[in-house]
C-alpha cells in the first residue's frame, strides 16, 4: 500500500481469459413487490425528484442506536430510490459514496442514470444516509466552524504552531463528546452495517446487491462478513486496505498523494507554454513550495494560509479533471501576483460548509471509534515527521485531519477480519495511482474475498473510477451486474483484467469551461479524504 504499483504484466488492455457468472434470479416486475421482512418497518416511498433525477423518491427507516438493544433507542435514517422500470428484477442495489461521512441520496440517481438503461431498469438503486449523516437523524456537527480559516500552519516547525494545533484537535474531540456523547459509541462501520440489513429487511430482500466506493468499500466488505448469505452481488471501486484500518492506511495515503502532487506539478511543466511556470517539474514543485510559504506568512484574500492551500490541492490527487483550475490558480498567484484566482479555488475546492463539517464529524468518529489509534502524542510526532521526510505534500496536514482520535472520548473496536470464502463473486475496481486508497488495498482485498475479480485501470491515478468515463471499466461492470459476469485472469499476474487509463486533462482553453462532465459530477458525490 505504500509505494506506487509496478507495471501490470501485458499491455494496458482488457485480459483475455474465462469468465464466470453469477446466475440472476429475476422476479416480474408486474408481480407483488416484495413486502417488508416480519417486523421490519413499512416505507413510505414520496416523490422528491431533482432537475437532473426526476425519478428519485424518498423515504425515512429508524433502526435502533444499538442493534444489541433492538428495544431501546431508534434512530432515523434518510434513504433515496430510483425504482426499476424492466420486467426482468434484480432486486435493490444499495450505493454508498464513502467517506465515512458521505451522503449517498443523490447519488442513487447518478448510479441509475449512469448505468446502461438496461442494466439500470432491472434494479432498484437505493442510497442512504449512513447513521450520522445528512438528513438522517441525529445528523452529528461537533464543532461548528473547526475548519474556519485561517488556521495555524500544518506544519508545525515551531512548537506554538503545534500546540495550537493540538487544542484544535483536542478541542474537536471534547465538543464531540460534549454534544453527541449518548450516540459516538455506536457511530462505526459495524454498526452502519447492521443498518445495511435493516434497510434490506425493510425493502423486503433476501439479498441486497451492493456497490460501494472509497470507504464504501470497507463497509460493503464488513456487511458482506456479517451477513454473506444475504449478498446478491457486491462491486467495490477504488478499495481501502482492510488490513490497514485506520491508522496505517491514512499514513500511507500521505506517500501516494505527495506522487500524485508531483504529478500534477509535472503536468504543469508539461504545459508551460499555458501557465509559464516552467518545463521542469523541480522547478514547477519549488515554486508551490515558495507559494506556500509566502500563504503561510500572508494568506491570500485573507483566508487562504499554509493550510488552506494543501486543502485546495488535496482534491487533486483524488481527481485530476481539477487540475487545469488548480494550476490556473496557481499561475496566477506566481506570475501575475493575482490571489483572486487562488481564493476562488479555496472557495470551490476546500472550503468546509455546514454539510462539510457534518461530513468531517462523521469521518472522525467513524474511524476514531472502528480502530485503536496511538494515545501518546510522541507517537504521532514521530511517525508524522518520518513521513513528510519522504512526502511533505499531505504529511501533517493528514496528521492534523485524524489528530482527534489521540484525545477520542469513547474506546475503540477492533478491525473486522474481512476474508470472506462464502461469498458469491465480487467485482473490485482500482486505479494503479489512486492516492486515497492506494492500489495495494485493491489486491489484499481481492485475495480476501475469494472468488472475486480485479479489473485495474493501468497508469490511472482518480479515486473512484467507474460510471467516470472510463468505457472499459464501465463495460466490466455493466456485464457483472447484467448477469453477474466476473473477469477470470488466471496467470495473468494481480489482476483479473486491465483497462487504459482515460488521457490527461488538458489546459482550459477558457476561464468560463466548465467541468460538467460525469467524472466531475461523481467527483462532487464522492467528496474528499474517504
């Protein structure tokens, strides 16, 4: 997980090999839809259709705070349907972004509307909320306005830079567990699990199918250890590592993002004659450096300081339809003394508003809550500087977005073991440079799930890659669940197939372009740091 992949063994095409298939189990459309399991709440479907998903219907399912308590404490959760439409039905396929923190309402609509019609139209795609977030209820903000700029420097070469930024982190921490203490022990992946098959008993579903990206990933791995007869078909894009959780895997993070960094800078030495920051990479990367160091003395417009900027920046290691704005930004700031441009993009890219900080105090108390994180805040220091030695990009900022979970008011779980033999085969999807969940989760998780097939994109480096654009990787899922065909690659090294990597972005050839397209759409559900 740690280092970029190497080269997959062939050429950057789809493996030849044998395929093996799922048999689908259609139920008529026309027939009786399946009523709710014995005891499971009824769902009141409502119309709440967008401009863009007309279709999109609504309903809410409380669950219990505590599935060991069924009787006790219920609370709410916000779920969204886009219905099938076909004769042939292949049950609910449940869409989950990630995060942990993500909203998955809208993205249901973007699933249904990105699939093939036919393969769509046999499916009811249904999204959710996980507990904590969004319109479910209770939905956590710890502390309002944590993310408000300017904060100190990430980089805490001084020690009041430090300090200031342990009594955030502290500060995070406590209020969380001032405000939301009665509910924190039961904010985990087990738990949003257990949530998983309360909607699919309330759907009425014997099994559920399931497609998760990013942390999505983890959680569809974790339901499918809980509950394996009850999983139809399970697809997991861009996989988190889970043997790895968490604290290791958001330390190798730091080492992929700082290549993804240097290859965004690369890209703008690459197209010189567009943003006149030169045609070496070392120089392009000395001169973001000094424009760190000039934000961390004077932040630009006033709010974009040291840490702003990586905030900014990070969003282009997850996706780099981003980088011709980011690097417009860039040039503007370096050549032309102009910080507009920068502040425009702090406003686009990392500023956090009030869905953001529900998102981020979701994100904590998941990942403080599933895993042991280190107490002594020596470990943390020691660990974080032998890092940014080798990858100062996201080092301490990284270091600073998990701080909390040193000063974590409630204990800590134990990482599910997610290796799973009685399973129908699962269909995994990585990209060879994907930063946020580096390609070696990709292959542990493959060899976890037996049965499974792993199409790669070669030489791709986006955090969640299908329904983005990729016609190859988009084929191998649609077929998967059409009728359930998983590639076979036998012999053929890590992977079960390979697809080429879309091209490189190109320079804006306007300041009005717009990024409206489906790979910056699913970007925008899928978010940041899951």
């Amino acid at each position: 997980m740690r280092h970029r992949a190497a080269v997959l063994c062939g050429a950057a095409v789809i493996a030849a090999g044998a395929v093996t298939a799922v048999t689908a189990v259609p139920a008529e459309a026309g027939a009786p839809r399946p009523a709710a399991a014995p005891g499971a709440p009824a769902l009141d479907w409502r119309a709440c259709g967008t401009a863009d998903y007309p279709t999109l219907q609504c309903a809410s399912l409380t669950v219990p705070l505590d599935h060991a308590r069924p009787e006790g404490r219920r609370i709410t959760l916000a779920l969204s349907r886009v219905p099938h439409t076909a004769a042939t039905y292949q049950g609910p396929l449940l869409v989950n972004p990630g995060g942990p923190g993500g909203s998955g309402l809208t993205l249901a609509g973007f699933v249904a509307s990105s699939l093939p019609e036919k393969v769509a139209a046999q499916y009811d795609v249904i999204g959710f909320d996980p507990r904590g977030v969004g319109r479910s209820e209770p939905a956590l903000n710890c502390r309002p306005g944590h993310f408000a700029p300017v904060r100190p420097d990430s980089l805490p070469a001084a020690e009041g830079v430090e300090k200031a930024n342990l009594a955030r982190a502290r500060s995070f921490a406590e209020a969380c567990g001032e405000k939301h203490g009665d509910v924190l022990p039961y904010i985990d992946t087990v738990s949003a699990a257990r949530d998983v098959d309360a909607i699919r008993a309330a759907l009425g579903a014997r099994k559920v199918n399931y497609f998760g990206y990013s942390y999505g990933t983890y959680l569809g791995a974790v339901y499918a250890k809980l509950y394996p007869d009850r999983v139809r078909r399970l697809v997991l894009d861009s996989v988190v590592d889970p043997t790895e959780v968490w604290h290791d895997s958001n330390l190798a993070q730091d080492l992929v993002f700082n290549d993804r960094h240097r290859a965004f800078l690369a890209w703008i030495a690459r197209h010189d004659a567009a943003y006149g920051l030169g045609s070496d990479p070392e120089r392009v990367e000395a001169a973001w450096y000094a424009m760190r160091a000039a934000l961390a003395k004077e932040p630009a417009g006033g709010k974009v300081g040291a840490a702003e900027l990586e905030d900014t920046f990070i969003p282009g290691g997850y996706y780099n339809g981003y980088w011709p704005y980011l690097a417009e930004a860039f040039a503007a700031y370096v050549t032309d003394a102009d910080s507009g441009p920068l502040v425009e993009a702090y406003d686009n890219f990392g500023a956090v508003d009030a869905s953001g900080e529900n998102g981020y105090s979701v994100y904590a108390s998941v990942q403080c809550r599933d895993a042991g994180w280190p107490r002594d805040w020596d470990r943390w220091r020691e660990d974080n500087w032998d890092v940014y030695e080798k990858a100062p990009f996201m080092a301490w900022n990284n270091a600073w977005y998990n701080a909390p979970c040193a000063f974590w008011p409630t204990g800590s779980l134990r990482p599910v073991d997610v290796a799973n033999d009685a399973l129908p085969p699962a269909l995994l999807f990585q990209a060879t440079g994907d930063a946020a969940t580096p390609y070696e989760g990709g292959v542990t998780a493959h060899r976890l799930l037996r049965g499974s097939g792993l199409v790669v994109e070669e030489g791709g480096g986006n955090h969640g890659i299908t329904l983005s654009g990729n016609t190859c990787l988009d084929e191998h899922l649609a077929a998967y669940l059409a009728d359930g065909t998983v590639p076979d690659g036998a012999g053929t090294g890590e992977a079960d197939a390979v697809c080429p990597a879309l091209p490189e972005p190109k320079p804006l050839e306007s300041k009005a372009a717009s990024t409206s397209s489906r790979g910056s759409t699913l970007h925008g559900l899928l978010g940041f740091r899951g």
